[in-house]
C-alpha cells in the first residue's frame, strides 16, 4: 500500500513560510482538498532516483558531493555548505551528526511553530510550540511528547519562556497561554478552535471556513442540520463538535476567560471513544496519520512542499523509520540520507 495515497484526510500541499492570514473568528469550518499528484506512472520516474552518485568518478564525484552537501546544509541549516559537509566523502552520513546541531534544532522549533499556527503568536509564551518543540529535540524526546508530555510553557513575571515538568500536562495543549490564544467564540463556550488546532497539530487536518459573514449563523443547531456544516462538525474520523464536547468549556466572568470542565459524557472521535483531552490526543498520536503526518511535515521542512506520488517508496520507509524510534529526527534522517535527495 503507498501511504501517500492511504490518508484519511485532506491536506493542503503549501510551503511552511506560507501565512494563511489572519484566524476567522467563525466556528463553522468545511474540508480543503488541494492535493495534486503527478500523473506519470511510476514506472517512469523510477530510473529518476538512481544515484548519480554511484556513476561518478575524480572531479565529478567531487561535484556531485559538493552540491550534496550544499543542498543538505541548506535543508538542514539555511544556510551555505559547512566545512564538516564539505570534507566529507559522502555528506549524507553527516546527516544524523547535523540533527543534534543547535543550528538545526532551532530551525526545525520554528519550522513546527509556522506550521502549526497562522501567524505568530503576539507574545513569546503564545508560540508554545516553538519552545517545546526545541525543548523535545534538545532532549530527544519521541515527538509525541510535543503533544501528550508533562509540560508547561509559560512565561514568568520578566517575560522570560520556560518549559518546565508538569504531571498534568499535555504536550503544550494545557498551557495557559496556548489555551486562551485558541480558546475560540462559540457561543455556548465550546472550544472548537481547540479542537481543530489539536486536529491540525497532530495529524495535520486542514480545514476552512464555510462563510466570512459575521452575521452568519454559526449555532450548534446549524452546525448539526446543515449538511455543509455537519459532515466537518459531526461526522466522520476529526468531527470537531464531538471533539470539542470532551475539551474544557470557556466561560467568561467578569470580562475575565475561564475553563470548566466538560460535562458531555463520552464521545466516539478518532475511532475511540474519548471522555477528555488527554484521551483525544493520545488517540490522534497512536494514529496512523499522526505517522503520516510526521513524515510529511519532514518532507516539507526538507523540500518545501508535501511528498509526490513517485516518491512513496521513500514516504514508505519514512514512515518505517519514524514508527521504529518515534523520533521525528528518524523521519528527516531517512528522507534527507535517501539517494533521491542528493539528484
């Protein structure tokens, strides 16, 4: 089975440098399917991927290598080739050498943190996988610690950012600063800006708004019985509405934003039945497409754009990869080491 065409959802096939614009305040989301495959059979492209490098020889080889590590170091670094690139025989062996580099680990943090928000934050605390994600590769956590780990991200009274260990939370899902930034305004207080930024992060759901009239009705009642709306609310693996019903409640008191906790008993989301947060997101990263969605967020950190059908045999085993360690380093590693990258 090629897994670049096994997903269950839809996402788009954009740059991570891409800003959407800014967040609609609407609750009421319809599915984007922009995913376009290349139509030649396999067959074709299949002699693409032998490696030059295995056919050259004296200053040739010397060229292929120089070009492969200019692009390994572009990839990884964003910048020119290094010395420890350029010296070696084959830079593709330096790749899990780059991968603990300071370098690389603070670019692929703000990789995640453009991925998996709009816009940037407008204070630090509120671009909360920025510095977890850079906290989870400093300390080779499984990438689904970003998501379901014991952390807090918070700042402090000097405005300084801190990952810090706490039994109760969830990945940066719990931290005070990402909660109200995505708290939503659904009339009832029902999170489904949560609920569809915990879908996106994870398993990369894409979705957008079915109206930009502000005057639309957006009510529980519509989302339910308007077949547009109900398919993305109701239906389906990633039905926002059940998914929110398990997530803290938003009450404001006082002009001031509160959680209270849910009161909606046991919903059927992500093939399981989820009675709160921490069920949810365990259930989205024990997922086949959060094993998806890792590798093409590898794809598109290290290319700039989501995987080719010609290429599933490398998607394939990026997927092998990064189920055997759980790290999203193996992802990148196993794309970024494979002969193709270096054509």
């Amino acid at each position: 089975m090629q897994r670049t065409l096994a997903t269950k959802l839809d996402m788009t096939n954009e740059t991570w440098l891409a800003v959407e614009g800014t967040e609609l305040a609407l609750d009421s989301f319809v599915r984007k399917s922009s995913i376009a495959w290349f139509a030649l059979p396999l067959a074709v492209w299949a002699g693409v991927s032998v490696s030059r490098r295995g056919n050259a020889e004296g200053n040739d080889l010397k060229e292929v290598n120089e070009r492969c590590a200019i692009r390994l170091s572009a990839a990884l670094l964003g910048h020119g080739t290094t010395a420890e690139f350029a010296a070696n025989p084959n830079p593709q062996l330096y790749v899990d050498t780059v991968l603990n580099d300071a370098r690389f680990i603070d670019r692929f943090a703000r990789f995640l943190n453009a991925s998996f928000n709009r816009v940037p934050g407008a204070s630090s605390q509120e671009d909360a996988a920025y510095h977890l994600g850079k906290y989870v590769l400093e300390h080779n956590e499984p990438y689904k610690s970003l998501f379901v780990g014991p952390f807090n991200v918070d700042a402090d009274d000097k405005g300084n950012v801190a990952v810090t260990d706490n039994p109760e939370g969830l990945g940066y899902f719990r931290s005070l600063p990402w909660m109200y930034r995505y708290a939503g305004n659904e009339g009832s207080g029902l999170k489904l800006v949560t609920a569809y930024r915990i879908f996106n992060n994870t398993v990369g759901l894409e979705l957008v708004a079915t109206t930009a009239d502000p005057n639309a009705d957006v009510s529980v009642t519509t989302r339910d019985t308007n077949p547009t709306c109900r398919g993305c609310h109701f239906e389906g693996w990633s039905a926002l509405d059940l998914a929110a019903r398990v997530l803290t409640r938003k009450k404001v008191v006082d002009g001031k934003v509160q959680f209270i906790p849910p009161d909606s008993g046991p919903q059927l989301v992500a093939d399981r039945t989820v009675s709160n947060d921490k069920e949810l997101v365990t259930a989205l990263v024990e997922s086949e497409n959060f094993r998806f969605n890792a590798c093409r967020l590898a794809f598109k950190f290290l290319y700039g754009r989501t995987e080719n059908a010609c290429e599933s045999n490398v998607f394939d085993a990026c997927v092998d990869a990064f189920t055997a360690t759980g790290k999203i380093q193996s992802a990148i590693a196993s794309i970024a080491k494979d002969p193709s990258f270096c054509q």
